[in-house]
C-alpha cells in the first residue's frame, strides 16, 4: 500500500493550526470571520494563536478585511424586510457596512437592504459594494441557461453601487445593461432567480471596477467613466469563480471554484493566476488527484509578500499557504462551528486576508 503524501490530501482530522514550514511561510498575521458566527473576527498568527478578536454587532455579511488605518471594514448580516427575496438570498446577503477601530467600536456605518457579498472602503471615504435589482420580464426571458421554470418569481442582477462618505449614491452600474443574454448563459444547474449573482467588487487604479458574477462564470473590468466591461475571462476558463484580484505585475488572480466547467465532468478548484492581455494563465495551485482541492461555493486567493498565495478553501474552513512551486506550508481550520442560516452546522469561511505586523497598528500599540 501507498502512504500518501501529506501534500495531496487534505488534513481533515483535526482543526486549528495544522501545518506550519516557518522557514518558508509567509510571516504576518491572517484575519478571518466564521461565515456563520455572530460577529466574531478573528485575527491569528503565524502559529495560528488568536492575537486579537473584534466582536461586532452583526453576523458576517460575508467577511471583514483592513483599512492601511489599521481598522476593520466589516460586512454585516442583517435580518430585513428583504429576508425572503428569494431561496438562496440570505445565505449570502449583507445589509450593513462598518468601519470599526481596535477595540470594535463603530466609527462609520452605512446600510442598504439591497447589499450582499463584498464591500470595499473608498479612498474618498465611502464604499463601493454590490447591491441586486429587479430585472424586466422581457429581459428575463432572454436568458438562457438555468433549471427551467424557476424563475416564476421574477429574476435579478447586479448593480454595483459607490456612496460617499455620508452615504450620498455617487455612481452606479447595472449588469442587466451590459451583459449579452445571448452569450452570458447561467450554469444549466442554477436556479433562475439570478442572472449575475455578483461575489466580488474591488476598486482598481484609472478608474476602474473589478468584478466576479458567478452564475455565468466571468471575470471583469469595468470602465466606471464609460461604463463598458474594457477587459472580461469567461466559463472557457472559468467554473463559478471568487475573489479575483489585482496583482503587482498585471496579471488576476482567482479562485476557480471548478463547479461544473465547461470541458470536465471533474469538480476541483484551482487557484489561477490570468495574464489580461493574452487570457493565459500563467500560474495555478492544484491538488494531486485533483478533486482532494475543491469548494463548490464561497472561498479565495491572495498573493502574500514573499511570493506565497493564501488560499481559503471555504466550505470546509479550511486556510492554508503554498510557495510558488505548490508546496502547502502553513494550513490553519477554522475551529468554530455555528449553525447556519438553513439549520446546518459548519465552520465555513468566506475569504481570509493575510497582513505583515508593520500592517496591523493596533496590534503594535498592544505591544
């Protein structure tokens, strides 16, 4: 018989820290929020020891990131008259966005029912997040792809929103104008109730927007002064993807989810850095058989400073690093089970980001 290597199969035996090469990991700190928890956001060292804990006023709608401040901006669940929109909506919606200081007090908040996913803080001390409208009938019937017959309810798109410092709307973007219902199908196996269902909004320098819609697997980059998609990687490459973002050297990064690709009967995720100009990838993280590596919803990818790339592989907790040759060298599960918005009980977690200590000031000050 064969021992595998530990490489290849994920440690799901225990959970906390697992593995940990300090010679080769990235040194620094990871922050990351139960996806399901009550408002805890944790914040954990190389060791994987808790080095601080916020405690905020709302369930993760969906997860909580680091101002160069130094403080956290959180993405909240809340409970609204928008609970029920349809099947799927609570699972991933927000509601309310904060900035809170070191010691979990709110220092900015700005609320919208229509709010789920991401979020991001503006230079100009706003936010840029992603919000769901409804889409004509007439357009609706245009879109092909999806379970048959479920959208009887009516179906929705993505509008991306950026307020200003006092919530004022100052610019807005709506997928259903800019989308091809003749190209942009959703998956055959996703309900019709959604045409984007939009995961990630990251502003970019020149004025440009970066997006993930994971219901018809595309990337992309929008031109906020023309409003036109200048640069977009659809389902030949993509399979219900998260996180994309934008590298150093030009090229995006993304967590391919692997759901249903186009080419392969196969589920696995993957982890694929994409140079824009040619829509090659240029590198990808694997598992070896590669269905040991895989979460069919939520997750992420970050490149660390030292070449290293963060992955979450969200629907198992599970946070871990690997060098650039695709060696896993610090893993860290997620502890804490909660039950979830539909009676399940699970450790699951949206994204997680990674900071050098010279990142954290707080942390410094706690020193």
């Amino acid at each position: 018989m064969t021992v595998p290597d530990q490489q290849t199969r994920r440690r799901m035996a225990g959970s906390g820290l697992i593995a940990l090469d300090e010679e080769r990991a990235c040194p620094g700190y990871v922050v990351y929020a139960p996806m399901s928890g009550n408002g805890e956001v944790y914040l954990l060292d190389l060791q994987g020891r808790e080095a601080h804990r916020w405690n905020l006023p709302h369930p993760p709608g969906l997860y909580g990131y680091l101002l160069p401040n130094g403080n956290l901006f959180y993405g909240g669940k809340t409970r609204d008259e928008t609970w029920d929109r349809f099947p799927s909506w609570k699972r991933f919606k927000g509601g309310v966005m904060l900035e809170v200081d070191w010691q979990s007090n709110v220092l900015w908040e700005h609320r919208d029912p229509e709010h789920h996913h991401d979020a991001r803080r503006t230079e100009a001390g706003g936010a840029i997040y992603l919000t769901v409208e409804p889409m004509s009938a007439e357009l609706t019937a245009q879109i092909k792809g999806g379970v048959p017959g479920t959208d009887a309810e009516g179906m929705w798109a993505d509008v991306i929103v950026e307020v200003d410092s006092a919530g004022n709307r100052v610019w807005e973007w709506h997928a259903a104008e800019h989308l091809d219902p003749a190209t942009q199908a959703l998956t055959f196996n996703d309900l019709r109730d959604e045409w984007s269902h939009g995961n990630t909004v990251a502003p970019l320098p020149g004025d440009r927007v970066l997006f993930s819609f994971r219901n018809i697997s595309t990337v992309g980059i929008i031109d906020k002064q023309s409003g036109e998609i200048v640069w977009q990687l659809g389902d030949t490459v993509l399979a219900q993807q998260h996180d994309p973002s934008l590298l150093p050297n030009g090229n995006i990064l993304i967590y391919d989810n692997g759901s249903h690709r186009r080419h392969t009967g196969l589920p696995f995720s993957r982890v694929i850095e994409v140079d824009p100009a040619t829509n090659q990838i240029v590198w990808q993280y694997q598992d070896s058989p590669a269905y040991n590596f895989f979460s069919a919803y939520i997750s992420g990818a970050r490149r660390l400073p030292n070449g290293n790339t963060l992955i979450t592989e969200g629907m198992f907790g599970r946070m871990f690093q690997v060098t650039p040759e695709g060696q896993v060298v610090w893993e860290y599960i997620n502890p804490y089970f909660y039950e979830d918005v539909e009676g399940q009980v699970v450790n699951r977690v949206f994204r997680a980001t990674h900071y050098l200590p010279e990142e954290i000031p707080g942390l410094q000050g706690a020193v």
